[in-house]
C-alpha cells in the first residue's frame, strides 16, 4: 500500500473512531470541533515523524490529503453514536461545492435535501475566495455563506412564503413581506434593534433607521428599494419593493436585512440565515463545507 492511501486510510479510520467515542460520551460543539483540529496535527505528525513525507509525500499534501472525508466520518460517527445513546443529533449541514454560487445542501450521507419546511434549509450560497498561508501553500477558504430556500420561479404575482417571509414576483422584480413584534425581540429578518419609544418605534437598518408612529405607516429608501413599515399595536408590518431578480445575487445585508435573491435555470433562491460556525474542508479532488447552524 503506497504512502499516500495510507495517509488517507489512517486519517478515515481514526477520525470515524473518535468521532463515535464523542457522541457515545455526549461531548459539547466547541470541544468536537477542536478534536478535528487536533487529530488533523496529530494524524499529520506521525507520517511526519516516519521520514517518508520528504521521499513521497509533500508536508501540504500530507495535512491535504484525506481531510475532507475524514471530517465527514467524524461527523458521521458523531450523529449515529449520539442518536444511539441518547436520540438526538446536532444539526449538520454539508456543501459540496467547487466555487463561489448557489450549491443544495446535503446530509452527511451524501443525500441531498429537498424540505423546505424550516428549519429545513434545502440550499446554500458560499463564497469562496482562494488564500494563501503560513507556508506559501493555496488554499480556497469561506469568506460568506448562507442557508436558505431553492424552489421553481412561482407564476407572476402569486403569493409564496418561506419561513416568516412572504414574497411574490412580477415584472422581473420581487416584493418582500413580513412582521416583527417590538416586544418580543424583533424579526430574524431585521439584523439591527427595533426599539419602542413613547408612541413611536425606532428600527435600524444598516446605516439608515426609520422612525414610525403607533397605528401609521413610514417609508424609507434603501439604495434603489423601497421599504415599507407599518404599525398596528406592538405589531411592525415591512414590504420591501423593487428588488431585481436576476442570475447576479442581491445581497440586501448592507441595508440591515438577512435576505439574498437571485434565480439560475428557472429556480428561485432565497436565503435568509448566516451559520454561525462553518468548518472549511479539502481534499485534493473533493471540496467539502460542514455547517453547523446556530
């Protein structure tokens, strides 16, 4: 057996091993995350310690080789020995993707996902941009990604929704509807406070805000999309118009809102979530991303 599958067979085998002694033990995100770190060096440094990486094997290519595989047996192990002890799993999302776009997300297994009731994200958008690091090696590394929705383009001006966002689309542009509660935190749309002053909200959206009265309705323009707000009691009604759908993405972030859009083949994408971790895996011939939502 040459050295390369070896690295590759040893990497698969012990990463699969500890990944199932973690989900039989119950051990806590942050903790299984830095065992991947740790069995990448330790698994590297014993090829190492061998002497025949300078014979056969680059130094890159030994922490290369077999990463991504070894990663999703890890996670693999990880859910089944968790399921098996104690019933449930934590939630992990994979991506194989080999540039920057809209990719669907799959599970573990390799099965692609197709529900759409949340939170069943059935679609991603990564961004990959290529690095180059401590020891001149290149490396494409994630800089953004989001989870969201893939459906058919729906008829001109019928109403659809995903989540808590409703939407239609018609003359090539589409609407965008939803509600926040001011006293319950606000909306998973909204990345900045909405805030109850007196009579009047205050709602932050990116560098602009919006002030609105109790029982009236107010209108701000964000770049060339116009925003909508209504009050009603508590209640915070937002229509967002005009927004182009078009195979380039709409990333509406810099304006305060969790929502990118664009279309590609007769499908609609529609992302409204940002993972809070993601680990960035390779190998030579497959790329994978593993996310772990919030």
């Amino acid at each position: 057996m040459d050295i390369v599958k070896k690295v590759f067979l040893s990497k698969v085998a012990v990463f699969s091993v500890v990944g199932a002694i973690v989900g039989v033990l119950g051990i806590d995100y942050p903790t299984g995350i830095s065992l991947i770190l740790f069995l990448t060096i330790l698994v590297g440094f014993i090829f190492i310690l061998t002497g025949k990486t300078q014979e056969y094997l680059s130094l890159g290519k030994v922490y290369r080789e077999g990463e991504g595989t070894a990663i999703l047996g890890f996670f693999l192990f990880w859910i089944l020995a968790m399921n098996l002890v104690s019933g449930c799993s934590p939630s992990v999302y994979v991506v194989h993707a080999s540039k920057t776009g809209a990719w669907p997300i799959q599970e573990v297994n390799g099965k692609i996902v197709h529900e759409l009731n949340p939170p069943g994200f059935n679609a991603s958008y990564v961004v990959l941009k290529e690095k180059t690091t401590l020891f001149l090696f290149k490396s494409e590394d994630v800089v953004d990604m989001w989870l969201g929705y893939q459906m058919p383009i729906p008829p001109k001006g019928e109403p659809l929704r995903v989540n808590c966002l409703n939407f239609s689309i018609e003359n090539g542009s589409v609407s965008f509807s939803f509600n926040a509660n001011a006293t319950e935190g606000g909306s998973e749309i909204i990345k900045g406070p909405i805030k109850k002053e007196g009579t009047q909200f205050l709602v932050k959206l990116g560098q602009s805000s919006v002030t609105v009265q109790e029982n009236s309705s107010n209108e701000i323009r964000l770049g060339n999309f116009v925003l909508e707000v209504s009050s009603r009691g508590d209640l915070l009604m937002f229509e967002l118009r005009g927004v182009p759908l078009s195979s380039d993405p709409v990333d509406l972030s810099s304006y305060g809102l969790n929502i990118l859009v664009m279309k590609a083949n007769g499908t609609l994408f529609i992302f409204t979530d940002k993972p809070s971790r993601i680990s960035r895996t390779a190998r030579v011939d497959d790329k994978y991303i593993v996310v772990l939502p919030s």
